[in-house]
C-alpha cells in the first residue's frame, strides 16, 4: 500500500472534520488499537526481511504525521468554539453581577483623615454626642457669660440639668485627656449640634474632627509639621498651606489655618472669594488652663490640638456646593462615591 | 468692625498700601474680610475676635499697625478741661452696686448748640456706615470708634430731680428706648434712672425721653465700665445690640473710660461752644499693674523656633507693654489695662509669635509614640459599614433630631420616653431620635419621589433613650428596603419585589461574616420579628403596616426595615478564627421532595430534620420552594436537601437510606407532608 496515498487520504478526512466527536471517530480509525496504522505495523513481519526496516520508518512517520494533523486539528477546532462562542453572546450587554453598594461621602471623609492621623501614630476615639456643660465649655476654658461662647451656640436638654448636645468635638479632649495619662495621640471624629438655620452652608448638625497630640517637647513648629502632611495627603502635594493668628478659648496660641484655593490654585474665584485661600480648620497649642482643669501638669507637657469641619473638606474635596445635600439622601447622590 | 485708611492714618504714619496693610493686619489676626475703596478712602472691615476688645477701636489697630508695620503710634492727650467736682451744676450721683458698675463719670455742659455736624464728622461715620444724628450723639460715637470708649450723652433738662443712679430696674418698669420701642424691664436688667424712671440702659441702649435733641442746651455726657456679665445677659434678655454693649461685653478698660470722657467733652466745647461745668465720679479707674515674668527658654519650647530676646522685648514694647530684662534673661513684663486677655506667660508667647509671624516659624515632626491598639469599635462599625455596602446597600446619614410628628407617623414604638430639646429652632429639632427608623422611612419616600423605584439603605448611629437620671447612647444599625429590585439575569431581566426575606438575607450574610454563632429570627405576636443573638432580642424586623405608609406618602410600595443594637452586636461577634478541616470522606446528599401545609413553620421542620438524622446528618437546608399550579392552594412545595457524612471513612448507602427513611416518615407523621 502506498503510504503516501493513505496520507493523502487522512489529510483529505480530517479537512472535512467540524466537531470534536468527527475528529475522534478519525483518530479511532486511523490511530487506534485496531486502526489503520495499528493494522500497517502489524503487517510489517509480513513483509520480506529486507523490505520491513523502510516500510517500519515510513509507517512510523505517517503515525507522527497524523498525530501531528489531528493535534492541530483538535487546536483549531477548540478556537472556533470559543469563536463560535463569542459569536453567540454579545459583549456589549450588560455584566450579570450585583449593583455596589455606597459609603457616605462624610465617612470616605473621616476614613481618609482617621488612616492618615493612624499611619502617624494616632488612635482613633470617639466620644458621646450628649454632654456635660462642663465638658463642652468649662474644662475647655470657655467662659460661660463671654462672648467667646457666641461661637458655640448649643442644643441643651429639658428635664437634664446642665445637659447638652455637644457643639463640637473637643470634649472628647477633656474626657481622653481625665482618663489617661501623656504621652497621648488621638483623632476624634463625631457628630456635633449647633442650633443654626439651615442653608446652603449651615445646619444645625455636621461632622467634626478633632486631633490632640500632647507629651514632653510638643512644639507649636510640630503641629505645623503634622497638618502640612495632613493637608498634602488630602488635597495632594502642590497644595500651599498658611497659618493665621485666630483667637480659640482652648489653645493658645491659637491659628486657622486656610491652603490655596484648590479651584484656581490660589489666584482667587467665586469659591474662595477672590482670596486664593481656603480656610479649613482650627489649631493652637493647648491652653494651660485645659491642662489645669484635666489635671496635667503644664511645666512638664505640651500639646497641640486642631479640629475641622469634615463636610467643608468633603465640599471642597468632591465639589459639592449645597451642605444640605449630605443629608438629604438622595441616592444619585450617594450612587457617586 | 470698620474702619478707614485715612482715620487710621491721625494716629499712625503709615507707609504701607491699603492692600499690603489688609495683608500684614490679615495674618497678624485681625483679618480683614472686605476691602473697598471710597472716594479718597478706604475701608477696612476687620472681624475681630472675642479676646481683643482693644480692637474695637482706630486707636488699638493703629497700635497693632505700628507693632506689625513699623512707625510710631501717636495718642490723643486730652486738653486739662476747668469741670467742678462741687457746686450746683454737678449732678448727685448714686450708684447702687460697685460690682454693676465699676465706675461712672458725668460730666456737665452747659449751654450747647445742637445742631448738624460739620462735614468731615458726617463723612467718616457714614463710612464706617454709623448714620449722622446730631453733633453731640455723633461725637458720642466717633469717641467710640476711635477709643473704642462708648459714651452716652442725656438732656440734662430732662433729667428729673436732676440726679442719676446707677441700679437695677425694678420688676415691671418700662423704658421707651431711642429705637422707639418700648422695653419691659426687671432686676436683671442695670439702667441709668434719674429721681423717677429709668432714662437709659445702663450700656445698651439709651431711652427716647433724655436724648439729644434739637433744643437741648445742657447736656450730662456719661463714661463709665458696667459689668460685662450682666449687661450680656441683659441685651440676651432684652433682644437688643448695639455698639455699644458690643464693647462693654467684651470689656472696656477703665482708664480708657477716665479719657474718653474727657476728650469727648474737648470735641463738644468745640464743635458745639458750652460751658464745662459739674463733674461727678464714682470709682477709680486706676488699676494696678500687673506684671508677667516671661521667660525666654519657655517660648523656644512652645514655638519650637528660636526668637532672639532682643526681638521678643521689641516686638512687646511695640504692642505697648513695659518690659524690663531681669536676671537670667527673664522679661519683667507690665501689662496695661486695655489688655485684659493677657494674663499667663502663653499669652506673651502667642504675642510675639503673631507680630514675629507665624509663616517664620519652621516646621518639624513629631515623635509620636503610638498607643496600644485594640480593635477598637469603630473598626468594627467600618467593617460592617463595608460589609453592608459590598451587598449592594448604600449609607445614609440623618439627622439625630426629628420632629415628634414623624415617630406618631411611623408608628415606631420605643421602650422608653424621648429626649426633648430646650431650645429648638423649629419642629423638626424637638426630639433626640430613639430609633434610626422614622429617619429611614422619611428617607425612602425621599427617594421614591425622586423616581428611584428601589431603595436599599442603612445607616448607622446613636439612638438616645431617656433614662431617670441620664440620657442613655446606644450604637444602632438600621437597614430599610423598598421597591422592586431589577436586575439582569441570564434568562433576562428579573423583578424582584422586596419582601422581609430579602432584609433576612442581609442580616444572615452580615452575621455570618461577622462569626456571629447563634443567632435566630423568631416571629413576636405584634408581627414584628424578633432578632435573637446569643439567645438575647438584640433588634427586630418589620414590614411597615399600610396607615404608616399612607402617613409618609408611599403608595402601592412595601418597606421592610431593620434595627440592630451594635453593643450587643459586638458582644456576639467571633473575633478569633479558628480553622476547621476539610472533610476527608465523601458525603452523601438525599432531596426530599414534599408538599406541606403551608402554616407550618419551616424552621421547626428543619429543626426535626436535624434532631432525628443526627449525628450522620450534617446539614438540612431548603433547596427549592415552589407555590403554583401543580400545588393545592393552601400549600407549598418544599425541596430539603439533607448531607450524610462520616468524619472517620466513607459512608454507604446502606447505613444512610434507613436513616434517610426514618427522616422522610417523621415528616410524614409529623409534619403530614406528601412525597412528590
């Protein structure tokens, strides 16, 4: 038998095979135990003896050849499926998954400053939204008759005494500062009250944050230090950073602190009033007084304290222009972050 | 606080620009809000903060200009004036408490031409946006403006007795003050009274009846230093402001007091002609000084930078304090009166910290020594707070203060009274929330009229509860679903309506997730449905009954909502993980399939289930559910899936159909279910 014919033959086969079964039934035919190549082998001690070593060889190369052919054969196959597969569904119809879900814009905020105040060293601490008079105002050095106090305009509570919804979140100074011992390193963020009419810019409820750091050798150059990092981790490094003196009842000396208009990089717009600068927060050295009412000792620490308002920085931040918005819920809003 | 470039400019040489000086006065802490040109002026509006009542005035920013830009500060000295402490023009004068009213000066002019005030007068008032009365009110002010000292002048002729006392109003007096409002006063208000009545409040506002007016020839010009307490609480009481008490309640100095008086009376003789004639006084205005020893080292280790002593002393002197060097560097400083907020060496520090600049102090990082972490609670509310947005749901936050309408709405019960608000601003502040629901459920309709037709959402935070003696926090977590949830499917899309299985789901994932190891849902007799964790009610489920949904507007829509109390919840979470083998052998897995009546609680099925196939069934667990066509109504096709497994070798078939037999006819004598 022509060994080149029968090639020719299988070649011809397996061209016209289309599905994995037609390749099998070809391969049955030709490679197995009872096939084709089997059955030429098996004619080999037939032959006479000088003819048997070519014959071997050329039978040996058809086997390779054909295993070779229906190797590649099974390849192509296995891509036209996927192709044939691809050609059934359309990639352009929607992903079969469930819809995510949302974090408030405010707890992205607090998440944000609490994991950069964490990778410095602090820990976070919360604190509870109904407080004493003395907490709010006393032991932080505000008097209770002084215009001072105009700034804190409060929620109290009938039926308690002296009882009211903190107005911001440096009682949780007082409380941290009764309760353990320097070196201290805290961030706190919190809910606060302050009875304002609701508009564009006010409510009469929003977010605080507040961070003290007090041990031996706390310098006023160290809190400059901790917010420029803070500031540039949160509005990236090319923003500018300034100090301002400013009157607080708890720190002395005390300072706001603004960063360049993130809106026109400091050359003034409508967002910052033609100023270039954005006021975000409050800070100072802690009062000495603060240190009396806790009970540490002034000669030996010092401290820094600072406090922001997390929806002004999530304002600024994402570009929402209507504080109202955090609130109402809507969730095409709260779909985009 | 306003003042203009030029007014400034009597006390100072000032070399610096309008813009540059609102720059430098901006970061020495006076921060200039608004700038604006008028005419040949320009006026500076500066908010000043509470500490600096020596602010409030030309003559205490012309001292901060010359500390922050340079030059020298050049103070009015009042003229000697001839005033007679006796004879008949000096007016009796009685002041009731020295703690009211720390001192008081009348000073008597006779003969006074009232009339308009020259033009240079009008024009800086009207800057600084004071409207023009007359030339004696108006010096009043300008004295004000520019020494921050407020004045009062009375028409003496008006005065009965004549006589003036300084004291409280008696319950029930009434004053018709300049505003031409009548004022009902009391005790704790201070006034000025002549024999008869109140003729003004005492700093605040003076009264119609003794003012300045044209035809008013003799004139009692008042100087004195109420007590800032009560004459806050009294402008609170009474409702009133003015610029007056704006500076008596952040303190006037007193010897300011002794001479504004006196150049007030300067101006009034000149621009008005009169006679200085009776002067009456109570109290002194002289202080005693107080000294502040400042050492240099301590403000090094508070700003951190390095200041010289020389610079520090400089810049003290500049801001018009005495210093003097003392042994070991150590400054002796003199504080004046006009500086009441300087009283610890701290503030020196921040003193010479403003003028030196912030901007000059350097930067450097702490050494923070980081404390002993614990997974503390809100690491626990973070991973909730994921967990609940990674199934799809969103966070919400409201107000903790809601309107008492809103719970009798929703209907939500609570244990306990509620927490009510002293001083709200309007009905929706009048209560501290006792549950996250009526919130939850304003929130949903919020959103279903914005068109959204499903609403999943949680949010979690404090609900306050009213106990005897205090108000009692408590974490919560509430959950709240509505609508239709429509999502793609590979048959297509899927409608699915939101039932409490749903919120069920949420829960069993959130639990399981947190390693919660015994937790139940079990139904209560008011429908609600009871959470248990730890075999303890830790919150409930609940579908908002129709009348509730009516009140809040949601039509032809459920909602199903949640509240879980997170204290509990974090008592009942399995912080250690703790791995369990793999199963080595094969299980085997049997399906009943059956029909039941459908009042009969699944869960106690499933409870039978495992009782009687223990130990070799390891778990039972509904596979499928079908009410429809093929069942009768009143009934519902269940698939129980039930796993046979043996840690030790494989199990046969023959040690689990007998068991698996015995597990089907317990349902059926039980349960009186009918194998499909």
């Amino acid at each position: 038998m022509d060994i080149n014919l029968i090639q020719e033959k299988i070649e011809n086969e397996l061209a016209g095979v289309i599905s994995p079964q037609a390749l099998e039934e070809v391969r049955v035919k030709y490679l197995g135990r009872k096939g084709l190549i089997a059955e030429l082998t098996g004619s080999i001690p037939m032959l006479p003896i000088d003819k048997r070593g070519g014959f071997g060889k050329e039978v040996n190369a058809l086997k390779i050849k054909v295993l070779n052919l229906i190797e590649e054969k099974e390849r192509s196959l296995k891509n036209q499926d996927s192709a044939a597969k691809k050609n059934n569904i359309d990639i352009g119809m929607p992903g079969i998954a469930q819809g995510p879900g949302s974090l408030h814009p405010i707890t992205h905020i607090i998440d944000e400053i609490c994991t950069i105040f964490n990778r410095m060293g602090f820990s976070v601490l919360e604190g509870p939204e109904v407080e004493t008079e003395y907490n709010n105002f006393t032991g932080l050095n505000i008097p209770l008759d002084h215009p001072s106090r105009d700034a804190f305009d409060t929620f109290y509570l009938k039926k308690y005494a002296k009882s009211l919804l903190r107005s911001h979140t440096s009682p949780v100074q007082v409380r941290a500062m009764k309760t353990a011992k320097p070196p201290l390193a805290i961030i706190v963020p919190g809910r606060v009250y302050r009875p304002d009419a609701v508009d564009a810019s006010h409510l009469f409820m929003f977010h605080q944050i507040e961070g003290i750091l007090v041990d031996r050798n706390i310098k006023f150059s160290d809190l400059k230090g901790t917010l420029e990092m803070f500031t540039k981790n949160v509005f990236g490094k090319d923003i500018k950073m300034r100090f301002r003196p400013h009157f607080f009842p708890f720190t002395e000396p005390s300072a706001e602190v603004d960063i360049s208009c993130i809106i026109c990089c400091g050359k003034g717009c409508s967002v910052c009033g033609r100023k270039g600068w954005l006021e975000i927060l409050g800070a100072g050295m802690i009062h000495p007084n603060v240190f009396k009412h806790v009970g540490y000792d002034a000669k030996k620490y010092t401290g820094f304290a600072f406090g922001m308002g997390i929806e002004r920085i999530a304002m600024l931040k994402y570009g929402i222009n209507d504080i109202r918005l955090f609130f109402e819920n809507d969730l095409r809003f709260l779909k985009q972050f | 606080m306003k003042i203009t470039y030029n007014w400034l400019k009597d006390f100072i040489d000032l070399k610096v620009p309008p813009f540059e000086l609102a720059e430098k006065l901006t970061m020495a802490g006076l921060e200039v809000v608004s700038l604006k040109e008028s005419g040949e002026d320009f006026i500076f509006e500066i908010e000043i903060t509470s500490n600096r009542p020596d602010w409030l005035s030309i003559e205490g920013i012309a001292r901060e200009v010359s500390a922050i830009c340079g030059g020298t500060l050049k103070t009015k000295t009042p003229k000697e004036l001839k005033f007679k402490n006796k004879g008949i023009l000096s007016v009796p004068l009685l002041v009731s408490n020295k703690k009211d009213c720390p001192f008081y000066s009348g000073r008597v002019i006779c003969g006074v031409k009232v009339g308009p005030s020259p033009g240079w007068l009008k024009k800086r008032l009207e800057l600084l946006g004071c409207r023009s009365v007359n030339n004696i009110v108006d010096i009043t002010n300008y004295i004000l403006f520019e020494l921050g000292q407020p004045l009062h002048a009375f028409d003496l002729d008006k005065i009965e007795g004549p006589q003036i006392c300084v004291r409280r109003a008696m319950a029930n007096e009434k004053i018709i003050t300049i505003d031409g409002k009548e004022q009902l006063l009391d005790p704790e208000i201070l006034v000025i009274a002549d024999k008869n009545k109140p003729v003004a409040i005492a700093g605040i506002m003076g009264g119609r009846e003794a003012e300045v007016a044209i035809g008013t020839r003799n004139i009692l010009l008042e100087s004195a230093v109420f007590n800032p307490v009560l004459l806050r609480r009294g402008r609170q009481k009474l409702g009133l402001q003015s610029e007056s008490v704006y500076r008596f309640e952040r303190g006037v100095s007193l010897s300011g007091a002794a001479r504004a008086s006196f150049i007030a009376s300067d101006l009034i003789l000149s621009l008005a002609s009169g006679n200085p004639c009776g002067y009456k006084s109570l109290g002194s205005f002289k202080t005693a000084d107080r000294l502040i020893n400042l050492d240099p080292a301590y403000v090094k280790r508070v700003l951190g930078g390095a200041i010289p002593a020389v610079k520090m002393k400089q810049i003290l002197n500049k801001l018009g304090l005495v210093v003097k060097v003392k042994a070991k560097q150590i400054l002796s400083v003199k504080v004046p009166d006009f500086r009441q907020d300087l009283k610890l060496p701290v503030d020196l520090v921040e003193e010479i910290a403003r003028i030196y600049g912030y901007e000059k102090i350097a930067q450097s990082t702490p050494a923070v020594v980081p404390q002993e972490k614990l997974l503390s609670k809100r690491d626990i509310t973070c991973a909730i707070k994921n967990l609940l947005s990674g199934l799809g749901l969103h966070e919400v936050i409201t107000y903790s203060l809601i309107d008492r309408a809103l719970l009798a709405k929703t209907g939500i019960k609570t244990d306990s009274e509620v927490v009510e608000i002293l001083n709200p601003l309007s009905c929706e502040q009048e209560v501290l929330r006792p549950s996250l629901l009526p919130s939850l459920i304003r929130c949903v309709a919020f959103n279903l009229n914005q068109q959204i037709d499903y609403v999943n959402i949680f949010e979690i935070a404090n609900v306050f509860l009213a106990r005897p003696h205090s108000v009692e926090e408590e974490p919560v977590l509430a959950i709240a679903l509505c609508g239709v949830h429509s999502f793609l499917s590979k048959q297509g899309l899927v409608k699915d309506d939101i039932n409490i299985l749903h919120l069920k789901g949420i829960l069993e994932a959130l639990f399981n997730k947190l390693k919660v190891k015994d937790f139940n849902f079990i139904p209560q007799d008011d429908g609600k449905i009871s959470i248990l964790l730890g075999q303890k009610q830790a919150g409930f489920m609940l579908e908002l009954s129709r009348q509730a949904l009516d009140s809040v507007d949601i039509k032809n829509r459920q909602v199903v909502l949640a509240e879980v109390n997170l204290k509990q919840l974090f008592g009942c979470i399995g912080f250690e993980k703790k791995f369990a083998s793999l199963p080595k052998y094969p299980a085997i897995t049997r399906d009943i399939s059956f029909v039941i009546k459908q009042d009969i609680a699944v869960r106690d099925l499933l409870i039978a289930i495992e009782e009687k196939g223990a130990p070799l069934l390891r778990s039972a667990r509904i596979a499928d559910y079908y009410q429809g066509k093929q069942i009768p109504a009143g009934f519902i096709g269940l698939t129980v899936s039930c796993v046979y497994r043996l840690d030790e070798r494989t199990l046969t078939e023959e040690e689990v159909n007998p068991l698996h037999n015995t597990v089907c006819s317990l349902l059926e004598e039980r349960f009186g279910i009918k194998l499909r």
